[in-house]
C-alpha cells in the first residue's frame, strides 16, 4: 500500500509544478499549449528538467512568461523564439546544431568513441602480456634453501 502511494506522490510531483490556480491560464487549451511549450525549456536552475517539472523560482518565472505569450496569443514558435533569444541556447531542452553546440551535440559519440578505445587498447594488453615463466636452477636452488626442503 506504502508502495502504491510513494509511486503515485512521484507521478504526480510534475503535475504539481505549477500548483497554484493563480499561475494557470484559465483557457484549458492554452494551458494544455502553455504546458507543452513548457516543456521544451530546460529550468537553468535544475538543468535536468524542463520549465515544467521544476519548483525553482527561476522556472515559475519562465512558466509566468510562457503563459502570459500564450495568453495574448503568439504561436508555439514565436513564444519559444521569445525565451531562446532572451536566455540563449542553454533554455532549451533541444538546443540547435551549430558550432557554439557541436560539442554538446557530439559529445555522445565521442564517449562511446573513447570507452570503445579504452576497452581496445585493455585487452591488447592482456592479450601480449606474457605468461609464467620456468624458474632457472638457480632460483630452484634458492627456494629450496628458502623453504628448508631438499633440493630436487
């Protein structure tokens, strides 16, 4: 039961970002847009959510922004045009490729390029590294005198 209310308190932590009526548009299908737009923009704050999931400050206010565009009724593109050239390329989720982002795009690949060559180059070691070696009669001789056995 404990299980099924902890599950359900998560699910519903995004859904309660924008938790005050005050903030949501009254207009359920611009709200619905509102949300949406929403998510495509990154809360610099949290970084690792959208506008939409986050209880910062930061993100109520770009959720404020995103509403009141929404409400005078600028589309989609405009109202995420308005934001991106506001705070630049970090706010959003989905930055476009170009050359101030093509690390950030191509960074991805160039782990998986370097843990593939790491990976490479451990089992080419492991595949030259020499076994035992015979011990020479002399090192036989020490052992056993080490040891206190009888020499063979």
């Amino acid at each position: 039961m404990i299980r099924w209310l902890l599950l359900l308190m998560l699910a519903a932590g995004p859904a309660l970002a924008v938790g005050d009526p005050a903030d949501q548009l009254p207009n359920p299908a611009q709200e619905e847009r509102a949300r949406v737009i929403g998510r495509e923009l990154r809360c610099m704050v949290c970084q690792n959510q959208s506008i939409e999931d986050s209880d910062a400050d930061l993100a109520r206010d770009l959720r404020r922004i995103v509403r009141e565009q929404v409400a005078q009724g600028k589309p989609d593109e405009a109202v995420l045009t308005f934001v991106h050239e506001r705070y630049g390329d970090f706010v959003l989720l989905k930055p476009p490729f170009k050359m101030a982002t093509a690390l950030l795009w191509g960074m991805p690949a160039i782990a998986l390029l370097g843990g593939a060559l790491l990976i490479r180059g451990m089992r080419r070691r492991q595949r030259v590294a020499p076994g035992p070696q015979e011990l020479t009669q002399a090192e036989r001789d020490r052992l056993a005198q080490l040891s206190g056995r009888p020499r063979e």
